[in-house]
C-alpha cells in the first residue's frame, strides 16, 4: 500500500496513514494487482487489453517479486482441447494469479480437479507454476471473441477477474472491466453449454447495515449511495453481480458468491498483504472507527467449489467470518508481525479532510491516489455482515482470523516481502 500525499498538519497526517492502510483491505474480495505506489490498480491477469491510461501507470513496476515465477511460454498455452473425456470434466478459473482466484486453484487441485486458467501471454504463473494438471489458455474478458475457445468442453466457470481502483476517474475503466467483462463471460458461458457459472462477487454488491443496526444479510438493499461511499468499484461490482441475475433469468445456472476482506497465503501481487507490510512497517500509529468482516480465504475458496456443486442458482452468498474493528484487526496484524498496536483513534472530521486534502491533491497533479472522500468515510462505517446462510448451506468454514493472518506473514515472509521474525523490517 502507497503513502498519500497529504500536506496538512500532524493530525491529518496520522489520520491519512490510518486510513491508507485501512483503504488496502477494502478490496481484497477481488485483488489481484497493485502497481504503483499512489494508485492501487488491480486488473485481474485474465484481463488483457488494459485501458490506455491504465497500461502506462501499470507499465511503471513490472518486476516479479522475489521468489515468484515467471511468465508462461507460448507452449504453455493450450488450444481448447477436447481430449479429456466426459470422465475427465475440467473447470475454467478466471482471476486465477490473484489471492482468492489462486487458493481457488489450489483447492480445485488439491480436490483432483482439471482445471484451465484464462491468462495473457505475459501473465505471471506466481504460485501456479508448482501445480500439475492446469491448463492455461490464453484470452481476455473484455475481448469477447477470445472467450468461446476458453469455455469450450468446461463444466463450470469461476469467474473471479475484476479490476479494482480507488481513483473516482477510473470508474468507467472499471465498469468497462469489471461489468463488460462478466457480460463477456457470461455469453461464451452460456454458448460453450457450461453447466454452472460461479461468479465471485464483493459485500460491496450488498447493503451496508445502518449504523447501530444488526449486520447486513444477502437479502440487505444496496444503500452506498445513501451512506456516501457509493464509490466506483462499489458500482462496477454491483453491475456485474446485476448482470449475473439476469442472465440466471434468462435460464442459466448460476450463483454468486461474496467474500468479504480476506487473508492468507499465495497473495503474490500482494493485495490485502499490502496491509499486513504496512503494519509490519511499525508506522501505523493511528485507526479510523470503523471495521470490516475478515475471513481465511482458504475458507472461502472451499465455499466457492462448495456453492459450484450444492449453492442454489441464483443465490446470493456471503462469504465471511469475524466482524472486527479496524483497531482490532491492525493489531492482530501488529501482533503477528511483532510490532507495537495503533493506539491513536482518527476522529471522523479529521478522516474525510484528509480524503477530500488527498483527492484535491490528486486532480490537482493528475496523479491517481488511494484516498479520496468516498473512501475516507468507509473507514467509519461498520462493513459488519451475517455470513450464517454460506455456513447452513454451503458448509463455510470460521477460520480463526489469527491464523488467516499468521499464514498470509509465513507466506510474506517465504517470499522475501516481509524478514524473517528476528530480523527488523526496514521497508522499501
């Protein structure tokens, strides 16, 4: 996660820190990229033709992180192959090098599941190079016409790709991918005879509970624009999730899954381990008074494969676990990484100045930044959420969240991203 530049006095300063490491967790229902350090862009590795902007701020850090594999070779793709019998049924997983389409990969083969990965020539196989029996064919959800060879002969299709931003100019870059490019999936699910589409959608495509109200369930109306913070992403996510019900009225077999903020191992890009570095940084002295649900997201790429095989079409599905305040999920992290807690609480106004400080700064210099108004009042609202229908009916796991966190630092820590525990982190 990026520094903000914020030039105001001490107050605000600790508020924008507090904030900026909360503004990495929002997303990581869908991370899969993170790329400069004033704008957190995450266009899932399936995506392929990136809007012009987007190419040019992504172009800047290219380098793979230490310990990560590299791209695959043309020979690495695969042409739609039909040599597997009906005996041998694969299933395609799009977003597949991000945190949770990557542990989806990992549980689908660990199950002794076939599966096939959409990627771009260039996409990096992270953690996927070590698996056996994946298919990687190369396409692009916003170029329908690269999808019908990806689907053909699937069983079913995770579609977990989505491209996420915290800039309120991208938001038509967003919709472009995140709604356009599940519409796109949606027809060559729908030609190619797949027998069920899962789409992994967001709690951002559910209603917020009212503040001092019980947590929101999947039946909660979409109210993000009544508490301030109907950002973009927020949209794009419930455009796509739109897109998905009515396609299942149209007669295809879907359901849609939504995660909440999840931890855990295999986060390559990083996504919400950005948060984990943040914290593990020791800077982070302040919290904005909000909180969020965490979940292990093992847990939910085990919910995915179950709501594929025993979820009912058409149905919604939260995938979460523990509603925690921010103070109490940064020390957890604070815990685990050998830190001191934050201790300092951001006061509400002093938040929204340093979003709307951070935001005229942005436009101001043409540079993109993680902070904005919209975003700075979601570090006080309550993203608290009743995850009991996924437990009844889908079998969802309630993972400790310490343990969620403590295998998303190991994984850090493998990689190099974060020293080993006697050692200081000194930050990059």
């Amino acid at each position: 996660m990026s520094t903000v530049y914020i030039i105001l006095p001490l107050a605000l300063m600790l508020g924008g820190l507090a904030l900026a490491a909360f503004i990495a967790a929002l997303r990581s229902g869908q991370f899969d990229d993170l790329q400069t350090p004033a704008m957190r862009i995450l266009l899932d590795e399936a995506t392929h033709q990136r809007p012009a902007r987007l190419s040019t701020v992504a172009s800047r850090e290219t380098t793979e992180p230490p310990g990560q594999g590299g791209s695959p070779t043309p020979r690495d793709f695969l042409a739609p192959p039909h040599e597997h019998g009906p005996e041998r049924p694969v299933d395609l997983v799009t977003g597949a090098t991000g945190l949770v389409g990557g542990n989806l990969v990992r549980e689908l083969v660990g199950r002794g599941e076939r599966v096939r990965v959409l990627a771009r020539l260039t996409s990096r196989q992270g953690h996927l190079a070590e698996l056996a029996g994946i298919e990687w064919v190369q396409g692009d959800i916003t170029d329908a016409a690269s999808l019908s060879a990806a689907c053909a002969g699937i069983r079913r299709v995770y579609h977990c790709a989505a491209l996420v931003s915290m800039w309120p100019g991208d938001a038509g870059a967003m919709m472009a991918v995140n709604a356009g490019g599940t519409e796109n999936m949606l027809a060559a699910a729908r030609a190619g005879g797949v027998e069920r589409f899962v789409h992994c959608s967001s709690v951002d495509a559910i209603g917020l509970p009212e503040p001092g109200g019980p947590p929101a369930t999947e039946s909660t109306p979409w109210n993000w624009e009544h508490m301030g913070v109907a950002t973009g992403y927020a949209r794009s996510k419930l455009a796509a999730q739109d897109r998905v019900l009515a396609a299942v009225a149209q007669g295809l077999d879907a359901v849609i899954v939504n995660p909440a903020l999840m931890f855990g191992p295999y986060d390559q890009k990083p996504s919400s381990g950005r948060m984990i570095l943040e914290v593990a940084r020791g800077w982070l002295v302040a919290f904005p008074g909000g909180g969020n649900n965490v979940v292990d997201v093992r847990d939910v790429a085990a919910a995915m494969v179950a709501a594929a095989e025993r979820g009912r079409c058409g149905e919604l599905y939260i995938l979460g676990n523990a509603n925690m305040t921010y103070r109490e999920i940064f020390s957890v992290m604070a815990d685990v990484t050998g830190v001191a807690p934050p201790w300092l609480p951001v006061p509400r106004l002093v938040g929204i100045a340093a979003g709307m400080a951070a935001e005229a700064f942005g436009w101001l210099t043409g540079k993109p930044v993680e902070l904005n108004r919209e975003s700075a009042r979601m570090g006080f609202v309550e993203h608290y959420y009743d995850a009991s229908k996924a437990r009844r009916e889908l079998g969802l796991a309630a993972s400790p969240v310490r343990g969620a966190v403590e295998s998303a630092v190991a994984w850090l820590r493998s990689q190099r991203m974060l020293p080993p525990a006697s050692a200081p982190f000194i930050g990059r």
